[in-house]
C-alpha cells in the first residue's frame, strides 16, 4: 500500500493560499479587474429591489401603466449589463489562469529534475503526478471562481446589508441575527474539512500509483496471472477514496443544509414582522417589497459561503502537497569537502596498495601503453581516484553501518578497473557516487585531481557517461534516446556508438533511426534495450566512462562482438566497469574486490584468481563460498 511520503503540516488555509502570490503576482491586474468587474456586477443585482420599491411605491400605486413598462425596461437592462459584466469577468481571467497553472506545472517538472536520487526513491510516482495534475487544476479553478467570490460576495453581502439598514434598521437586525452562529459553523466545518481534503487527495495519489504499476507491470500481471489480485488491490483503494469522498460530501451537505436554513428562518421573521409594520403603516409596501428582494438577493452569496470555503480548503491542501515538493531542497552544484580522509585513512586497505604495487609490476607493459608512464617514475595524479570514501543513504537510521566503508581506490588514466563483489556487495552504490546520484557521507571522489564535489553538475555529466544495469529507455525515437548521452552529437556520433554497442538491429526496426521505441523501450527485448543504453553511453566519448554491468542481457556471440567494440572505446578513456562474469572482467587492465562495503583486494585477473578466494570463487560460480567450503571439511 502506498504511503504518503510527507507528514502534513499544520497551518492555516490562508497562510497555505498566499504562497501562491509569487505566481499569480504577473496575473494580479487582471485577477483585480475581474474582481471589480464581478463585485459591479453583483451590486447591479442589489440595485433591481430598488427599482422594485419605485414601481411599487410609485406606477403600480398609482396605475400607471407607462411607468410599469419603463421600470420593466430598466430591469431588463439591469439583467442585461450583469450578464455582460460576468461575461468580461470570466474572459479576464481565463487565459492568464490557464498560464498560471503552465508556469506551476512547468516549475514542478524542472525542480522534480533537480531533486536528488534519493528523494526520487522515496516518494511514489503516483503522489507527484497528482500532485502535477489534480492538485494544479484545483488550485486553477480556485484561482478562477472561489478566490474572486470569496471577496465579491463579501463585499455583496456588505454593501447588501447596508441598503437593509438603510430600508428599515429593525429588520436588518433580524436578518444580521444568524451571522455569529454562521461564523461558528463555518469554522468548524473548515477544521474538520481539512482533515478529509487532505486524505483524498492523498489517496488519489496512492490510487495513481497503482494505476501506474499495473499499467507498467502489465506483463508481470498477465503472466503471472495476478490481475484478480490487482483488481482487487485496486477496488479496496478506489473503496477507501469513495468513503472519505462521502465524508466529504456529508460534511458540504450539513454545512449547506445549515447555512441555507437559518437564512431562510431570518427571513421569515422579517417578511412577518414587516407585514405587521405595513398593516400598521409604519412601512410602505414598496419599501417591504424592495427589503425582501435585497434579502433574497443576498442568499446565493450567503448559501455560497459553504461550498466556497470546501474549494478554497481543497486549494489550500493542493497547495500545501505541491510545496511539498517544492520545499524538498534540490542537488547543490559544488561544495567544498570538508570530509577530506584524514592521514592514516588508508589502514583499512594498506593490503590493497601492496596489490596494487605488485599488479603493476606484474601488468607494466599493459598499463604503461596506455597511461604513458615509465617505470620508476611518480604515478600520474590524474584519472579517477576514491579517497576514504563512505556513504550511508540518508534515510539509514543513525549509527548505522555504511554502506560503503572507507573505499581508496585509483584508476590511473586510460585505465579500465573492473568492480567485482557479490550481490548486496555495494557495487552500484559506488558508481551511482561518481557522477553524483547520491552524494558522499565522507571522503572524497576526484577526476583528474578534481574534486567531483566542487564541479558543477552539468560539467560532471560531461566528463562521466554511465550505462545502467537497468536500461531506461523513453518514448521517444532510437536517435533521440541514444543522443541523449551527448549534448551536440551529430548523426556521425550516433552512428559510431551504434555500430560499438552493436545496435544494428535499429536499421531494421519500420522507421530505423525514427521508430518509437514506446513507453521504457517495452517495445524492444532486453538485450536491445541494453544495447542503446550502451551506445548512449559511449555516443559523446566521454572522459571518464562508468559501466555498471553493461552486458548482462546479452546473448554469447552478441557479447562477444560488443566487446570487441567496446575495447577500441576503453582505449581512450578511464572506464569502471561493475563485472559479475570473466568475459567483461577480460576488458579490464586491472581488478578491484568490493566486500561487504570495503576493497578488500586490487590485481589483475590472473592474480587475484591464483591468491584471492573470494574472487575465485565468484569467477567460478560455485554454489557454495570458501568459508562454507571450510566449514564442511
């Protein structure tokens, strides 16, 4: 069951509505002239009793048929100009709404891009697309009728009141008599209405999620046979939502049935009290007739107040969920490290650099063409080096272990190191770290001698490309997926990468280069996914390549031929490569054992086989690991 990822925050509907200012500022002339505009319209409406008291009081007393038709003609008139009016005030405020809502739903998208890996991880999909649809409409009809009537019907109702008292003062006592137990009413409804706002949407977005996951998991629910499951999944979801929206609509009905009752039961009083007064003659018939029609006038602004006050909630808890969100702080760009490894930081793997001399000794001749060094001489400070790396996820509980511990590890220029560990071992934990999808606990990462923490991120994804286990594809042309990895690469760019990733297929695909691949690349196997994922990667030959098990879904002969490309790629840049089988540990000029978080060993291929356990046994592919092994004998 989804669960909502931010715990609400209490605050005040008005104080949660005023954030939207910085919106609505560029659109506030508008949104002010259709306020005008409306409230004229709605005092025209108070001016008709008036007109009303002088027929009554005036042609009809005297029968005067003339003066009938002409307090006929100014009614009609009157009607006329209020429609007129209404009419200009939904024109003012539709388009400038409607960009209003764009420019909300355009910040949204940016910062959602902004926001670290982590904050992606924890939030369900469902939630932000909510909060990206349901919520902005809302808060765009809110702009567009509650927020302009909330203050025009205010204004009516005073305006209204002050034509009463003028009329006959007792029986605007009568009729103002209702306007504290009203208020009371009206805020209690408003508390407890926050309370199931919030749940509803809420839970509109836990049934977006779902919706989601079936819809993208369909192969899984259709092969597994799982969608009565589902469906039934779905139903207990689309049940709870049903039952907080007739919370919702219980609480709207009371509120109305009240505030429409108590009104009328005013005005029942005056219009007897006041037939009394005309019977009495202390008040002409005319001046009742003109006080009842105010008073009926004012009815819709007064019976109003309940189903404004239930949208203007919904909008301030839409507008609180899309802060939300908002509020989450976004990647920073640079930092200065002040997590720098301490002298001695490297006790954990003093074991490592001793490997790490005696590999290069042993792979001189391999290393030394490609870095250009010379034995004897001091090693390059370039490449991508791990100083005292740790990392914890931020939602780990305090205290506890990391996930990677204390990591030192160099790649000396055009050098590839492959990344070998068990499962759960952390290994694309650590390369996620490089191009910084998550960022570091303590140490350090640098490129060159840079430190990847003081590099702003859009120079980072330049220099590192990555390709995922995991291929992410989007619904979008073959071309314009695999340019995505190249900012400026041309149809010579993408070309090449294909023919390195072996993703000829594309030719043969309806529209080659232009097919749609559809929604996650569905449309295309596993290991043609994986291809484009690659040829993404590489299309912008970039500095510094991150590889985490490219071609895990690939058949043998396809493999085979992929890395045969992929070396002449290797070749010019500083790769790390996460391996779990022997053929892409063959691409690596060097080795690197992550165990339970830490590098316990680095060589080459053939030296760890012959002196690490660990690594034989996970190049074997042995059912049992070596300490079971000893454990049996």
């Amino acid at each position: 069951m989804p669960e909502i990822p931010a715990e609400h925050t209490e605050r005040s509907a008005v104080r949660s509505l005023l954030r939207l200012w910085p919106y609505v500022r560029p659109v506030r002339i508008r949104l002010l002239s259709a306020a005008l505009v409306a409230i004229l319209a709605s005092c025209l409406g108070l001016v008709i009793p008036l007109v009303l008291k002088w027929m009554v009081d005036g042609p009809v007393a005297d029968r005067d048929p003339g003066g009938v038709w002409l307090g006929a003609l100014y009614l009609l008139l009157l009607g006329i100009v209020e429609a007129l009016l209404f009419g200009l005030r939904r024109w003012l405020v539709a388009r400038p709404l409607a960009g209003v809502e764009a420019s909300m739903r355009a910040a949204l998208y940016r910062h959602l891009q902004r926001l670290p890996v982590a904050f992606h991880d924890r939030w369900p999909s469902g939630q932000l697309l909510s909060r990206g649809t349901t919520d902005l409409m809302l808060l765009r009809m809110f702009l567009a009728f509650p927020l302009t009537f909330l203050l025009v019907n205010g204004t009516t109702i005073v305006i209204g009141f002050l034509i009463l008292f003028a009329q006959d003062w007792s029986l605007g006592l009568v009729l103002l008599a209702p306007a504290i137990p009203l208020m009371i009413l009206c805020s209690l409804f408003e508390t407890k209405y926050a309370v199931v706002a919030r749940q509803a949407q809420d839970q509109v977005g836990d049934l977006t999620t779902v919706v989601e996951e079936s819809v993208l998991g369909i192969r899984i629910i259709k092969g597994f046979g799982r969608h009565r499951s589902q469906a039934l999944a779905f139903r207990a979801l689309s049940r709870r939502l049903r039952a907080t929206e007739l919370g919702k609509a219980r609480l709207l009905a009371g509120i109305w049935a009240l505030i429409t009752a108590i009104p009328e039961l005013a005005i029942g009083a005056a219009l007897v009290l006041g037939t009394v007064e005309v019977a009495d003659g202390d008040l002409s018939a005319g001046t009742l007739v003109a006080f009842l029609s105010t008073a009926l006038a004012l009815r819709w602004p007064v019976e109003s107040i309940g189903f404004l006050l239930a949208i203007s909630q919904e909008s301030a808890t839409a507008t609180e969920r899309y802060f939300e969100v908002m509020d989450v702080a976004e990647e920073r760009d640079t930092e200065v490290s002040a997590t720098a490894p301490e002298a001695g930081a490297k006790a954990d793997v003093d074991v490592n650099a001793d490997t790490d001399t005696e590999a290069d000794a042993d792979t001189g001749a391999c290393a030394m063409a490609k870095t250009g060094a010379r034995p004897g001489t001091a090693p390059d400070r370039g490449g991508m080096a791990f100083e005292g790396v740790e990392f914890r996820y931020p939602d780990a509980r305090p205290g506890s272990v990391p996930v990677l511990t204390r990591i030192d590890l160099r790649i000396r220029p055009g050098e590839t190191m492959a990344l070998v560990g068990a499962t759960g071992s952390g290994k694309t934990t650590l390369t996620a770290l490089v191009p910084r999808l998550h960022e570091l606990t303590a140490g350090r990462i640098t490129l060159d001698g840079e430190d990847i923490a003081a590099l702003e991120r859009p120079r980072l994804r330049e220099l590192v490309s990555v390709a995922f286990e995991e291929p992410t594809l989007f619904s979008a042309t073959v071309g314009e997926n695999v340019l995505m990895g190249a900012e400026g690469a041309d149809e010579d760019d993408l070309r090449r990468a294909l023919a390195v990733a072996q993703a000829d297929f594309v030719y043969d695909l309806p529209q080659g280069l232009d097919t749609q691949v559809g929604e996650q690349g569905l449309s295309l196997s596993g290991g043609q996914r994986q291809r484009l994922a690659l040829a993404r990667a590489v299309v912008g030959e970039p500095r510094f390549l991150v590889l985490d098990d490219p071609l895990s879904a690939l058949d043998v002969h396809t493999e085979t031929l992929v890395e045969a490309a992929l070396r002449r790629v290797l070749e010019r840049t500083t790769a790390l490569v996460v391996a779990h089988r022997p053929s892409t540990v063959m691409l690596a000029d060097r080795v690197a054992l992550l165990s339970d978080g830490r590098i316990t060993a680095v060589g080459t291929h053939q030296e760890l086989l012959r002196g690490n356990a660990e690594y034989a046994w996970l190049m074997s592919g042995a059912e049992h690991t070596p300490a079971e092994e000893g454990s049996t004998r």
